[in-house]
C-alpha cells in the first residue's frame, strides 16, 4: 500500500477510501441481484464488530492474556526494550526483598505523577497495574506496571515494566509500544473486507495471536500527532530512568556500572528494526523518527 502510494503520488489515505468504495460497489452488486446474498456477510461484519468491541474492552482493563511469544501484540510495535539489573546483600530475607521492589515501585509511580501528569497538556496519561496470563500456563501471572498515553488523534505509547528478583537481584525490564491512530477509513477498510480475511485471522484472533486493534493502527498519518507521541516517549523514559536513579542513589544502591547503563539508556538513539508503525503513510518507521535528545 505504501509503496503502492509513492508511486501513484497519492496518499495512502485516498487508496485506503478507494479500496472501500470498491468493496461497497461490490455489496451493491450481489444486493441488487438477491438480498439474501448479502446476509452472511453482515453475519461476518457482526462478528468483526464483536471482536473489534472485545479487544477494546480488554485493552483498557487491568487482566489480559497472550499465547506463545507474542506478549502485548495488542498494544502495537516494541520500539524499546531495556533491562536493569540491582544488587543487594545475599542476607536479605525473601520479605525483605520484596519490600524493596515494592518501595521501588511506589518511587516511579510518584515520580510520574509530579514529573508527567501534573503537566499533560493533550492527550490523556495513565498509571495502572496489568494482570497478565499466559494461556498456556494459566497458573502463572505477572503484574506490570504501565504508564500509557493516548494522543489527542488516538496514537498511543505504552511502557510496561516488570520487577522481578532473583538471588541477590532485583531485575527490572522496561517494554516500550507504540500504536498508530486508529483511522475510520482504516476501521471501515478492515470491516469491510472482513468476509474475505477473516478466514485468515479468525482462529489466531481466538488463540489470542492476532490483534484487530494493532493491524487497524499501524500508522500515525498526522504530524501534531507524531510530535506528541514523540515527546511523551522521550519525556516518560527519561523520567523512569531517572527516578530510576535516583531511587538506588538515595538507597546506596548505584553502583558505577549501573550508572553507566542507564547513562547510556538516557543518550541511545531509538532505531529497533522490525517495528510496523509507519509515519505519515510512508516506509519509515516511528523507531527511526525518535531521537534522543
């Protein structure tokens, strides 16, 4: 579609609505031969809303789920991965332990709070914690920690991050997301070929494997849009790893090494390859576009 765009000279806005004209010409087509004809295809686009309307409701609730490696397919593109390893005395007790990853999450929620939502200025920015379970595993779930922001278009950047402790360590992994915004000609797009596709995403949407949110927001297509995404993405991260340090700066628990990694974490440059969010309907990616300042 896109390179499809370049060469046309048009948008991929103007294909995307032409592609539906098309798909309602051809509805008007079989009703004018027989009513009935059209019938399971509104039984399909039933469906596709349904489906569409229970992501919705999952994606803003506090449990989800996922099957095999594909751990937040709902909440777009990864375009940032980090992990931060912290060290303390062998001789603290499980409990003791516990209190730390506690106090150290306490810490960054606080810190969003003062640093990101008290100066919002479009847009909306949440703090919640996720119950998250792996299908496969049932027994087994992990509480992340999310700061989300949506744009005033819809555009979104999620950071989930887990506290886990082992031996001496309390690891923390900060995954970053970005979704595009989820344009009505791209809903419409997608509602309408349903019938065609869905015997293609039907039985990975119900093995939790595909994402109708993800694949109807994979552009940003605006350039307010893309600057606010872009500067949530950076502030947010520089205040987590800030507080971050300052955290185990007030706890003597910086050591050099770490300093140097979330030194490092604050100055890099976002450029992950693999990432399907497109900018203003083009081939470059939103992880090429953010850059750290």
């Amino acid at each position: 579609m896109n390179t499809l765009s370049r060469i046309l000279s048009i948008k991929r806005k103007d294909l995307v609505i032409v592609r539906i004209l098309v798909c309602l010409v051809f509805y008007y087509g079989i009703y004018t031969v027989s009513s009935f004809l059209v019938v399971p295809f509104f039984i399909i686009f039933g469906i596709t809303v349904f489906a569409y309307q229970c992501e919705i409701s999952i994606v803003i609730g506090f449990y989800n789920s996922f099957e095999d490696d594909n751990l937040f397919f709902r909440f777009g593109s990864r375009v940032d991965q980090s992990i931060f390893p912290i060290r303390y005395s062998e001789n603290l007790s499980n409990d003791e332990t516990k209190d730390i990853l506690t106090s150290i999450e306490d810490f960054l929620v606080s810190a969003i709070e003062d640093q990101i939502d008290s100066r919002i200025e479009s847009g909306v920015h949440k703090t919640e914690i996720v119950t998250i379970v792996d299908r496969n595993l049932n027994s087994e779930k992990k509480w992340f920690l999310r700061f989300s922001f949506t744009g005033e278009r819809g555009g979104e950047v999620n950071h989930f991050l887990l506290f886990e402790f082992i031996g001496a360590y309390t690891i923390i992994h900060i995954d970053t997301y970005v979704k595009g915004i989820p344009h009505w000609y791209d809903k419409v797009d997608f509602l309408l070929r349903s019938p065609f596709r869905i015997w293609f995403w039907g039985i990975p949407y119900i093995r939790e494997d595909f994402s109708i949110l993800t694949t109807i927001s994979e552009h940003l297509d605006n350039s307010f849009e893309v600057y606010d995404i872009k500067t949530y993405l950076v502030a947010s991260r520089h205040s987590i790893l800030d507080s971050i340090r300052s955290y185990l700066t007030q706890n003597d628990l910086l050591t050099d090494e770490l300093e140097s990694i979330i030194n490092f974490q604050m100055v890099y440059n976002n450029n992950v390859s693999g990432n399907q969010i497109s900018v203003n309907g083009s081939d470059n990616k939103l992880s090429s576009i953010i850059q750290k300042s």
